[in-house]
C-alpha cells in the first residue's frame, strides 16, 4: 500500500508534468518543454478504451475552438501493452 500511495503522490493534481519527448503525427520529436508558455492538455487514452474515443469530438471542438489562443493536446496511446504508469522515471 506505501509503494502505491507514492506512486499515487507523483501524479497527484497540479503538480507538474515531468518532461518527455514524443514523435507528432509525422514522426518528429517534440518535448513537452518545447510548448512552455502554452497550455497542454496531455490525454492519456486507448483504442479499447469506450470513454477516451467518445471524449474525442470535445477534444477536437476544444483544439478548434483555442488553437490560436495558445493551446496544445497532446495524446498519448496506453494500448501498448508493457506501458505501466510510473515506471522508469
């Protein structure tokens, strides 16, 4: 229970994101650093996953509505099946 409350205290609400580095749709990496000054939303979402494929049409509308307004989604797929929150950072 003491590993999964600590665990738990690294992702608690409002603090910050440790950086990382992703490829966008088009294979180039981006850090999560790179957009400091913005506002990012990081959603964590899966393929077989029923609730993250219907928030996309809002995530969509959302990204449309403030793209110009200083605002990034940045998705990360979980249908990777060795991902586990947590480990290695």
């Amino acid at each position: 229970m003491a590993a999964n409350l600590a665990s738990a205290k690294k992702f608690a609400v409002g603090l910050p994101v440790a950086d990382f580095i992703q490829n966008d749709p088009d294979g180039k990496p981006v850090s999560l650093t790179s957009l400091k000054g913005k506002y990012v939303l990081v959603d964590f979402w899966a393929s077989w996953c029923g609730p993250c494929r219907i928030e996309y049409p809002y995530l969509k509308k959302a990204y449309s509505q403030f793209k110009d307004k200083n605002f990034e989604i940045i998705g990360i797929s979980l249908d990777d099946k060795d991902f586990r929150l947590g480990e290695g950072d």
